[in-house]
C-alpha cells in the first residue's frame, strides 16, 4: 500500500479531483447503501471507470469489491461487475492494448507493473482465491466467465504464488478441469488457457491436471475442431498438451500407456494438393510437431523414448511423417520442422531406422529418402536452417545404426559403386560435398561421414580402400590422402575444421588408420608447422585440432613405422613445439565458445552458417582424449612399454575375466536349472510319500478285513457234520482255492516283473556311478556352490531307501496272503477223507439190506426203530439244507469283498510300478548331481525269498 501512495502522489499518475471524488462516493455507496441496487448500480459506475482510473480504483475498492463478493453470492449481475471490475484493474492486456494512443508514455511505464503490484494485494489474503474458485463453480455464465478470466490474469502476474494457493486448495485442480466440459465454447476456451497459465512450470499440477482425464478431453477438441484445419482453439489445446508432457516423464509415461499416441496419427493426414495452407494450419502443424518431438527428445530417459518411438511405428505415426517428407508443397518450415521430428522418431531405434532406410522418393526412377535429403543437404542454394535439419537426420539414422552406418560406407567402396552411373549413391553426395567449393558443404559432408565412422573400427579400416580420381591421366588417390592434400592447400578455416573432426574421428581407436596417415611423409611436418606457429583467434581452432590429431596419431601408434615411432613423435614435440605449447594449443577447442554450445544438445543449432564449427559428438571425443593425449605427451618410452605390457597384461586378463565370468554365467544357469529340477522333484517326492502313506493304510484296512474273513471261514465247517453239507462246502472251497492260485500267481508275475525292472535300473545306476568315479575333480569354485545340491542329494538317497524298505513290506504282506493260501489248501486236503467215509456208509448200509431180506422176520422187530430214525433224519436234512443256504450267502459275500481286494491290489501294484520309475528318475537325477548311489541287497534278497515261497506253494499244489 505504501508504494501504490507513492505513485499515486507522483505528479504523473495523479488523477482529476473529480474522478477521484467520484470514486471515493462509489465506494461509500458499496460499503454503507442497504439497498442492493444501490450497491449493484455503483458497482456499475466503478467497473465503467476501472479502465481509465485503474489506479484510484484498485487502491480505494479492491477491498469493497472482494466484501461484495463474499456477502452477495445470491446477486450474480453484482457478482458479475464486481469480478470485471477486479479484471480491469488487475489485467494489463488493457494497458498493452492502449499504449500506443497514449499520450503520456512515461505514465504508462508507470502503470505497467501496477498488475503485479494489484495482484499480490488480492492473493495476500489466500480465502480470495478460494473464492474465486468457488465462484468458477458457478453455472450462471455472468459470474462463471469473469471468474475464469480474473483468475487467468492472476496466474499471469504471480503465477507461482498463486499455482501453490490452488494447490493447496481442496479439489482446487479438479474445480478447474470442470471448465472442459462446459458447453459454452467461450467459458470452454478460457478455460484451457486458465489451465495453460496454470501448468506452466508446475509438475505436480501438471500430474493432477493429466491424471483428471485431460488427454482425453483436449484430444477431442482437437478432433471436434478439425485437426491441423482448426483455429485457434487448437493451438491453444497444442500448447496446455506441451506444457503437460514436456520435460514430465509421469505424464509421457501415461500419455504413452493411455494408447494416445494412435490419436495423434489423423493430424498429419496430408492431401495431395498443399498449396495455399493459411497461416494458422502451418501454426497447427508446427505445434503438432513439436508435442510428437516432446515425447522422443534424447533428453528424455532412454526407455520411454524407445517406447515411445516403438508406439509411434506401430500405430503409423512414422509412415505418415515420411509421407509428408516426401510430399510436394509443403510449406518450408514445416518441412524443415517435420524432418527434425522424423530425425528424433528414428533417433537409437534400429526398427525405425531400418524403415526409414526403405522409404523411397515419389521420383522417376524411385530414389532412397536419404539419397534425397543428402541432395539438399550439400546444395547450397538450399535454406540454411533446412541443411541443418537434413544433417541432424542423417546424424540420427546413423545413431547406434552399425547397419546403416556399414551400408552408407559400402556406396564409396569400389565394389559396391555403380558403374554406369545413372543413380547417385550417398556415398557419391558425401564425397561431392566434401570436396566442392562450398565451405558449408564441405564441413556437413565431413561431419556426416564422420557419423558413418562413429565407434566402428572396421568401417574405419574398410574407408582405407576408397580411392578417388583426381584428374585424368593422374593415379588415383586415397580417400584419406585427398583429405590432407585439402588440408595444406589452406581452404577456409569452416572446411579446415570439418576436415579435422573427420581425420580424428577416423584415426582415434584405429591404429591401421594411424599408419596410413603417418605413411604420409607429408602429414606430420604439416601439423608440427600449424601447431608451432603464432596465428590470429580465427586459426586458433585449427591450431587446437592439428595438435588433437597429432596426439591421437601419438597415442593410438601401434609403432610400425621405424621413423614415426612415439618416442620420436614425442622428441619432434619437444623440439619444434615444446610440450607445454602444444598442451595449450589443445586446450584452445574445449576453450573455445562454439564448442560449448555444441556440448549442449545433439541437434545442431546455430545462428548462422559462420558459427557452424562443432559437431555434438565429436565434442564427446575431444573430452575423451584431451586427458589422455595430455598424459601420453609426458611419459618417457620406458613409461610407455611399461603402459604397453601393462596394457597387454590388462587384456590378457580381461579376457580371462571374460571367460569365467561366461563360466559363471553357464554355471548360474546350471545352478538354476538344478535348483528347479530338485524343487520339482521335492515335491514329486512329497506327493510319492502321501501316496505312500495312502496306499500303506489302504493295506492295513485289507488285512484287518481279510483276518475277519479267514476266521469265518475257519469256523463254519466246524458247524456243519452232515454229509450233504460237507460235500458242498468242499465244492465251493475247492472253486476259491482255484481262484485264489489265480491271483496269486498274477501277483507273482507281477512282483516278479517289478524286480526285474528294478535290477535293471541299479545296474544301470552302478554304471552311471562307475562312469562317474572316472571323471575326478571338477573345479575348486565350483565345490563351493554345488554343496547345497549334495546335501539335497542325501536326502533324495535317504527317501530311496524309504521307498525300497515300503516295498520289501509290501513284499511281506504278498507272503502272508501266499501262507493263507497253503491253509486253504490244507482245509482242502482235510475234506477228502470224509469222503472216503461216506463211501464207506453207502457199503454198510448195502449188506444190511441183504441181511434184512435173509432175516426178515429178525428185523420186523426193528421196522418201528427204523421208522423213528427215519424221521430224524429228515429233520437233520432241513436243518441241513438251511445251513447251506446261509454259507451260499456267505461265501457268495466273500467273493466279492475278494474281487474288491483284488482290484485294490493291481491298483497298488501299478502305482508300485510308478514308483519304481521315479526311483529310476531320481537316481537319474542324483547321477547328474554327481552323488554316488549304491545298490543295496535287501531287494534281491527279498526277491529271492519270494520265489522260494512261490516254489513251495507250487509244490504243495502238485502234491494236492
């Protein structure tokens, strides 16, 4: 406040006694008039006079105005004037508007800053800015509008304070974004650039504001607009999108994963007629171009550019920016522009760069793209900052290309040249341009081949071969030696330059190369005298370059030629030069003002064609080698050989390190796949044992019911004397032995089998472990991390052992069943005299009836007895017949339960044959692991004892 009273007192900013009377009244109205007309209608005549008295106003009603829109929220025409009041005396697009009819410039000046000024005394009170974003929540659109302007006009005077108020402010953001929505174009339009001076600078809003769906909403402006056709909305929504996205890896991010980027492909749909664009479609263009080059710029991270450039070819975004590169009447900075987006799209991104080197000219015959831009490139009656551009792609496509870079050196080899001559290689416009009176030409030409070079020692040594024809009748000479030759003819210092970071480029890490340029007699003397030399500024730089080509030819000397060995180098430095001369002479490249600007960025920029000097990568170079050329010119020949064994050493040793780190890695690999095999078969085993465990119980249950049926079989012929009965007992018994024999011996096939499998694996086993005795000790390193594997291995050798005691018990329980056997068989042999005893009966009772017919009258004494003993037995014979009805029964039962336990059994059997197969696995397996297992004798042993006993049995069975 004290200084708005000091301008007000100043002589110049003093306003009428009239209009500030005026003022003064209008302000007592609005603060003491109970009557909202009153209020309203001077409010009125204070917004009618805030454009000419803006100073009186601000000073003496900001504070009624900001009371009025607290406490009549229920007027909107009140609110409305109020809100346009505070605009006119807070916006200074009023005063820019009308400076030019002033009358008194100095007064302007004055009131200039008075916006700021304004500004901080509104948001000094932070509830003033809640206010106003309540009231942008108004529908009605006389409050809503002035609302959004007022606070656009804040964000432009102090936009950082009032950034963090909004910030701060609950759902203040989400209030905003509202405004996109809004069917009212005008409110719609205010908003997006209320939401421009609101992300400027501001990641955190410019987060919320991306993550509150405003991709969405802006993309479909864009659309509803009509693209690149449309007006300025669009480039405003252009605008709030760059300021969303640029330097804002979160929002590239989720502008990249929200499948945006395919809606960014209709923008650059071009017709075949491009004549007569208007100036806001090129503006449009231009800004589009710019939002694609936001996402792949180098300087983003590495893998959301490469994501990004892989989105970009996928959708058709590269295919429809080379067909605008390709097409005619485009306006030149457009073109210019849509090359050095194409330049970032391909930039580092080899499925890019393969289709761009496929893109073909709409020319008769068809040419490549590249052959078509490197045309324009070297003709110099081309715009400047259009030969820049096309460098910039070439430098863009060779960029980690080895491929492009090996097929653009493959068109100067003298294999590869067209004969005939009808086409232009790119190798044949590099060479023209190096070579040709333009200056600016010879240095994009060499910049360019230098790219070709960049980090590829073998292209470097193939570029030796290339010879040119200078003259006819003349032998031709090298590519290499025609460089030099350029260089001591003393051409302009651009060309010099160019030519310079094209032999250091070609000589650093090449020793080959070293030898042929120092095969030159000429070359050395030539640098020496350039170095030594006392020039001007402008030869400074090629001072600084001669004495940089100089060292790497020290440096990276193999000393295969006697006279330009490095200690004789080093002696000629010494003498001609002098050691500290030549350092500073260095130093003048990385001193030197373009260089710095070169550092910067990989795009080459520049004001004008005389400050195109440094090349972004070869400023790479130059701080890599500044230092160790510095080192070389200062060590002594025995330091030297020293370097050089050290250097041999330290090779032999990297190569050593190589091998066993690829070792390593084979072996984590191994260890890996180890580790997984003895997880799975962990759980193999786990699984095994529970079907154990199962199976042992499932056992259990069958022998505890077969000893209740044994028992009752054991008991009913104890119950039974009569003859009938024995004799169908005797049948039914004799019908389940047979049967049993059956199983049994099934099960003796079985068993056998499995044994027999058995000792074909351990025989297999004995040999792996007798194979694996001879292979001795492997490595030291490797004892170490295979000890957790032997240690697993016991256990696996411990659970085997498991398994074959489970089978030896199942071995015992089929000997038990074959011991039942023989006690039916013994039952049986039991039944057979009784048999013999009936036939006995039958006889005696035949002799008695032929006693009884001799003696009748003997026996008719005894009919009566005989008749008693008669009806006896027909009474043993009922009870008889029922006893046999319920031993049917019963057996009949039996029969069933046996033909259960019988599938029980085969089912236990197949499951013991699939144990016996992971046994084999395992064992398998611990051979790999390189653990030694041994054969036990328990299963043959048992094996053995099971076909004694089936031998018995077979003999008892003869012997029945």
């Amino acid at each position: 406040m004290n200084f708005l009273r000091g301008v007000m007192g100043g002589p110049s900013a003093g306003p009428q006694p009239s209009g500030a009377d005026t003022i003064q009244k209008l302000c007592d109205r609005v603060a003491s008039s109970t009557l909202l007309d009153d209020r309203r209608d001077a409010v009125r005549a204070l917004k009618s006079l805030s454009k000419k008295y803006r100073l009186e106003v601000g000073i003496q009603a900001m504070e009624h105005l900001i009371h009025v829109l607290e406490t009549d929220r229920s007027d909107s025409e009140i609110i409305g004037y109020a809100l346009d009041t505070l605009y006119n005396v807070i916006s200074n697009d009023l005063e820019e508007e009308e400076q030019d009819d002033s009358e008194e410039e100095n007064s302007a000046k004055q009131v200039d800053d008075l916006g700021s000024q304004f500004t901080e005394i509104f948001i000094k009170q932070q509830e003033n800015v809640t206010l106003l974003l309540t009231l942008v929540e108004e529908f009605d659109f006389h409050v809503r509008w002035p609302a959004v302007k007022l606070l656009t006009s804040l964000l432009k005077q102090q936009g950082p304070q009032v950034q963090q108020i909004i910030l701060v402010s609950p759902m203040g953001v989400s209030r905003l974004m509202d405004l996109l929505a809004d069917s009212r174009e005008v409110i719609r339009n205010d908003g997006v650039l209320l939401l421009q001076q609101l992300t400027k600078s501001n990641a955190a809003i410019q987060k919320i504001v991306a993550f509150e769906n405003a991709f969405e909403r802006l993309l479909d402006i864009i659309t509803e607009e009509g693209n690149s056709d449309g007006g300025i909305v669009v480039e405003d929504c252009l605008l709030l999108l760059q300021n969303l996205l640029k330097n804002n890896n979160s929002n590239q991010n989720f502008f990249k994963e929200g499948s945006y980027i395919q809606r960014m492909k209709p923008w650059f749909e071009v017709g075949d007629d491009n004549c007569g664009w208007s100036a806001q479609k090129v503006t449009n263009l231009h800004l589009m171009l710019q939002l694609v080059r936001v996402l792949v710029s180098p300087t983003n991270p590495p893998g959301a550019t490469s994501s990004c450039q892989k989105a970009m070819f996928h959708c058709g975004l590269l295919q429809q920016l080379c067909t605008i590169l390709m097409a005619t009447g485009v306006p030149a900075d457009i073109l210019t522009e849509t090359i050095n987006t194409v330049s970032e799209v391909i930039r580092g991104c080899q499925t890019n760069q393969d289709y761009f080197a496929s893109v073909n000219a709409p020319s008769n015959p068809p040419r490549p793209a590249i052959v078509v831009l490197l045309m324009s490139m070297v003709n110099e009656r081309q715009p400047f900052v259009l030969r820049c551009a096309v460098l910039y792609c070439f430098q863009c496509f060779l960029y980690k290309n080895q491929k492009g870079q090996g097929e653009i050196v493959s068109t100067l080899l003298p294999s590869t040249i067209d004969a005939t001559g009808n086409s232009v290689s790119a190798g044949q416009l590099l060479c023209g341009g190096l070579f040709s009176t333009d200056s600016l030409s010879n240095w994009c030409a060499a910049v360019a081949l230098a790219h070709a070079l960049q980090e590829n020692a073998t292209l470097k040594e193939q570029l030796l071969r290339v010879q040119l024809a200078t003259s006819i009748g003349n032998p031709p000479v090298s590519l290499l030696q025609q460089c030099t030759n350029i260089l001591s003819q003393g051409s302009k210092v651009q060309t010099r330059v160019g030519l310079l970071m094209l032999l250091c480029t070609w000589l650093s890490n090449c020793s080959i190369a070293v030898t042929h340029f120092l095969h030159n007699p000429a070359n050395v003397p030539f640098l020496t005298g350039q170095i030594a030399e006392n020039l001007g500024e402008e030869e400074q730089l090629v001072q600084g370059l001669c004495a940089l080509l100089l060292g790497i030819s020290i440096y990276y000397n193999d000393n295969s030629l006697e006279n330009y060995r490095k200690e004789k180098l080093k002696q000629l430095i010494e003498k001609r030069i002098g050691r500290e001369n030549f350092i500073e002479k260095l130093g003048f490249i990385s001193k030197h003002e373009l260089y710095s600007r070169a550092a910067q960025k990989p795009q080459p920029s520049f004001s004008s064609p005389d400050h195109m000097m440094f090349d972004h990568e070869f400023t790479k170079l130059v701080k890599e080698l500044e230092g160790v050329i510095s080192k070389a010119i200062y060590k002594s020949s025995e330091e030297d050989k020293k370097e050089e064994e050290v250097k041999k050493t330290l090779e032999q040793h990297d190569n050593i390190v190589t091998h066993y780190k690829k070792v390593i890695r084979e072996q984590d690999q191994e260890l890996e796949e180890l580790k997984q095999r003895i997880n799975t078969l962990t759980s193999q085993n786990e699984q095994l044992q529970a079907t154990v465990t199962q199976q042992v119980s499932q056992i259990q249950q069958h022998k505890d019911q077969y000893n209740l049926l044994k028992v009752q079989l054991g008991k009913d012929p104890q119950h039974h004397n009569s003859h009938g009965d024995t004799l169908q007992m005797n049948g039914i018994q004799t019908e389940e032995v047979s049967k049993l024999k059956e199983e049994l011996e099934e099960w003796k096939n079985k068993h056998e089998l499995l044994q027999g499998q058995l000792k074909e694996k351990d025989s297999v086993i004995e040999k792996l472990n007798s194979s694996q005795l001879e292979m001795g000790a492997t490595e030291q390193s490797l004892q170490t991390s295979r000890f957790g594997g032997l240690e697993h291995s016991n256990e696996l050798q411990k659970e085997l052992e498991m398994l074959r005691s489970q089978i030896q018990l199942q071995s015992a329980e089929i000997s038990k069943l074959q011991m039942e056997n023989q006690k039916l068989q013994v039952m049986n042999t039991a039944a057979d005299p009784m048999l013999g005893d009936s036939g006995a009966t039958a006889a005696t009772s035949s002799e008695s009836e032929a006693r009884l017919e001799q003696e009748i009258k003997e026996l008719k004494s005894q009919v009566k007895a005989l008749s008693e003993e008669k009806e006896s037995l027909k009474q043993q014979l009922d009870s008889s017949t029922s006893t046999v009805a319920i031993l049917q029964d019963k057996n009949s039962r039996l029969e069933r339960e046996v033909a259960e336990s019988k599938k029980e059994q085969d089912d236990l059997l197949v499951l013991l044959a699939d144990q016996d197969q992971k046994i084999a696995a395992q064992k398998m397996k611990l051979k790999d692991f390189g653990v030694a297992v041994e054969d036990e004798d328990d299963t043959e042993s048992g094996d053995q004892g099971d076909e004694d006993e089936d031998g018995d049995e077979e003999e008892q069975d003869e012997n029945a």
